[in-house]
C-alpha cells in the first residue's frame, strides 16, 4: 500500500508529488501516455516536436520565479528569444518567455524523475473503505493508498470524487474554458524570424514558430495554432469529427502568413476541453484530512502554469 496515489501528471499533480516525496510513499496516475498534462509536447518524428498545451512561462511569484532559474542553471529550460508579434496591440508584456529545453512538461519531468509513475492508467472509480481509499482502473487493476489527491479538471472531479466533496468545494461556480491546438508542418519552408504570433481575430488567436525554439534542426517548419476561447466553445464537442474545424484554422493561418496548402506534410488537431479558469475560486487547494483527501490544480487560482504549481505548494503546507 502507497502512502498517496496522485491522479495527474500535470505540473499541479508532479509538484505535490515531488513534495510529499520527500516524507512519504507516492504513485503518480495518469491516463496519458507521458508526464506534463496540459503542458504536453507531441512529437511529430525523432526530434521533431510541438507544445501543443501551454506555449510558455512567465514567472510572477519570488517562489517560482527561483524555480525557473534553478531549472535554467540545469538546462532543463530557457529563455524562447526572437520576435513575438502582436497584432492586437495590446499593452505590451515585457516578461521573460521561458520554455523546455526539449518539451514543455519539463516541470513534470524534473519533479517526478524518481517518482513511482503509471502511464495510460486511466481511473474507472474511487472509493473509500473505514482504512484506505481503493482506486480501481479501467483494466481493472486495483491500487490501495492511505491518500488520495486528485488534480483533474473540476468537471471530471466532480464525475469522479462527487460524494466525497463538501458543498464548499463541489457548489464552487468553476467554468473550464476550452482551446482547440492544430499542429502543422510544412516541407522545405524557410526558416523565418518570427518566434509567435498573437493574432487580432476571432477563430485563430495564436501561432507558435517551433523551430524557433531551437530544439532541432530541420528544413521542415513546424507551427501551433490555438483558436480563441468563444470559436473553441462551439466546436469542442464536434471537432473530431467535424473536419470543418480543423480546416477553419488552417485555412486562417494559410491566409495571414502566404504558406501553402500543399506543403503541408502533417497535421494534427487536438481539443483541450477543459483547457483552464479565467477566474480561480476563494480557495488554492483543499485538504479533508479526515478521509485523507486532497485537491490541488490551476483551476483554483488562475489559468497559468505558475497557478497549479502554487495550488501544490499550498496543499502540501495543509498536509504537513
């Protein structure tokens, strides 16, 4: 039996993972086939890759802004340079843009590289007996932990750990937007001297210039385009099979930057359904110390990266 079983990989679930490791037993769940969550990288061939979750970091917090340089002076990460353009012409941000070094669930590597970690284990249910909660997955393994922490987005937790929710928690008024990623590469492109692009438009609101990144080396180049909030809300459910959708997007960033259909060699679209909460709730996380179950995730705070990775930080003080 583990001391906590951790339902998520993402930086939320790989931080208070990293923590409680360090006192206690711990095994991280995850119904994906690699660590990182909404941070994901997907590779295309060899090394050849998109981050086609969270595009990158800007500290804001003292805490974990030391993170990020202790992660720099490893070389887990760095700064993205190079030309951001901004078509809204909104207030300019002069933060700091940092990325993986090869991915960027580098958090989620970095913190769970010891950690005892079970991929493609998606959970069918939980329960709590007078001793220790059950976790049954859906191949019909059982796991037994003295805790449960679980960092899902707030709909599948309410699906999942409902009866187990004070009203405090399970009543929260949480609205988990949705963003729709396409994944191009073009053949033979040359390299351009753009890093990003923020699009002033109501379908396409992002591009990202993977080559830009520096990771690799190739005369293929390799872009991630994101939808806006409100395009993405009418077309998560039917995306899949819609290929409208994903012709949509193209078609845009097609239209804005001259690049040919024709070149294309790949594509591939993904939905994030429950992407992230614009507006976080009155708590950071929850401790129920008397069924021995926690919640931590961004969807507490805020909709950045720094937000789940504070949300860990704080349930791990409730813990302790």
């Amino acid at each position: 039996m583990v001391d906590f079983c951790i339902i998520g990989s993402g930086v939320s679930g790989s931080t208070i993972a990293h923590l409680l490791s360090k006192k206690y037993s711990v095994h991280i769940l995850d119904k994906a086939r690699g660590p990182g969550g909404r941070a994901s990288n997907k590779r295309f061939k060899q090394n050849l890759s998109f981050d086609h979750g969270v595009q990158y970091i800007s500290p804001k917090s003292k805490e974990f802004r030391n993170l990020i340089k202790i992660l720099c002076k490893k070389k887990h990460a760095k700064i993205w340079s190079g030309i951001h353009l901004d078509f809204t012409f909104e207030k300019k941000d002069k933060s700091k843009k940092f990325i993986g070094t090869k991915g960027n669930n580098f958090i989620s590597k970095y913190y769970t590289k010891k950690i005892k970690k079970s991929f493609q284990s998606p959970v069918k249910s939980i329960f709590k007996n007078k001793y220790f909660w059950e976790i049954k997955l859906n191949n019909n393994e059982n796991i037994q932990a003295k805790s449960l922490i679980l960092t899902c987005p707030f709909p599948q937790l309410k699906k999942i750990a409902g009866k187990y929710l004070e009203k405090k928690i399970s009543n929260l008024k949480i609205y988990m937007e949705p963003n729709i990623t396409t994944m191009l590469a073009f053949k033979n492109q040359k390299t351009v001297p753009i890093s990003s692009i923020k699009f002033n438009d109501d379908i396409l609101i992002w591009a990202a210039y993977e080559n830009s990144k520096n990771r690799f080396n190739s005369s293929n180049s390799l872009w991630t385009l994101q939808s806006s909030i409100k395009w993405a809300r009418k077309n998560i459910n039917n995306y899949k099979e819609n290929k409208k959708v994903e012709n949509t997007l193209i078609s845009k960033f097609l239209n804005f930057t001259g690049y040919k259909k024709n070149k294309i060699i790949f594509k591939k679209t993904h939905g994030w359904k429950y992407s992230y909460n614009l507006h976080g709730s009155p708590f950071k996380s929850y401790w129920n110390k008397k069924l021995r179950l926690g919640l931590c995730a961004d969807w507490f705070i805020g909709p950045k990266v720094e937000n789940a990775w504070l949300s860990a930080n704080d349930l791990a003080k409730k813990i302790k």
